[in-house]
C-alpha cells in the first residue's frame, strides 16, 4: 500500500492545520493506522493510533489538541491539528499496518510533510 500525506505547512502558535494520509488502496482491510512526526533532530516518536472510531489512541502531549479519523470510503487518514505549539514542529509521517491476508508485507510508510510552527 502506498501512503501520501499532504497538508502540511507554516503556521503560527495557536493555529490549525488538517493533515491527510491517502492510500492507493482500500483501507478498509488495514486493521490500525499511525500518525508518527519527527522533530529536528530527534527521534520519530507515536503521535497517535487509530483502529476504529471507537478506537483511538494518543500521545500524552497531544491529547485534547489533535484528533486522528479515518474514512474508508476514500480510502484517507486525517489529523487535525489544533492549539499547535512550537514543539509541534517537525515531518510528520502516515503508517499503516498490511492489509488483512498480506500479514507478511511490511507496514506501509508515506514520504512526510512538513509542520513548521514558529511566530
């Protein structure tokens, strides 16, 4: 499966953007798929998980801030992100686990886009 993100940009402290992972394929079969970022250099590190819409998970320091959806339909990821601060800042990055029946694939990866929060 291919992943593309998009959205990404400048904004400034406090600002919103809304980010989208689009797949070549139907996601319908793809179990959870993750929003990762990485920082200048830092490590890439979980921003958030999502299996279901029931079924999402966050890290502690963007909790109440950013939501993760998905909608199978158009086969699309999204992160919305509010209240962004500087230490937002960084390549954010859409993953996904294989599709069901292609458990030996690897996860797919999308090529990033950029997130720059600075006044």
């Amino acid at each position: 499966v291919q992943l593309v993100e998009s959205g990404g940009g400048w904004v400034q402290p406090g600002g919103s953007l809304r980010l989208t992972c689009s797949a070549s394929e139907n996601i319908l079969g793809i179990e959870e798929m993750r929003w990762h970022r990485e920082a200048p250099g830092g490590q890439r590190e979980l921003v958030g998980r999502i299996r279901t819409e029931d079924f999402v998970r966050y890290a502690d320091s963007v909790k109440g801030r950013f939501t993760i959806s998905r909608d199978n339909a158009k086969n699309q990821m999204f992160l919305q992100m509010n209240a962004l601060k500087v230490e937002d800042t960084g390549v954010y990055y859409c993953n996904a686990d294989p599709p069901f029946g292609r458990v030996a694939d690897p996860d797919s990866w999308g090529q990033g886009t950029q997130v720059a929060v600075s006044s």
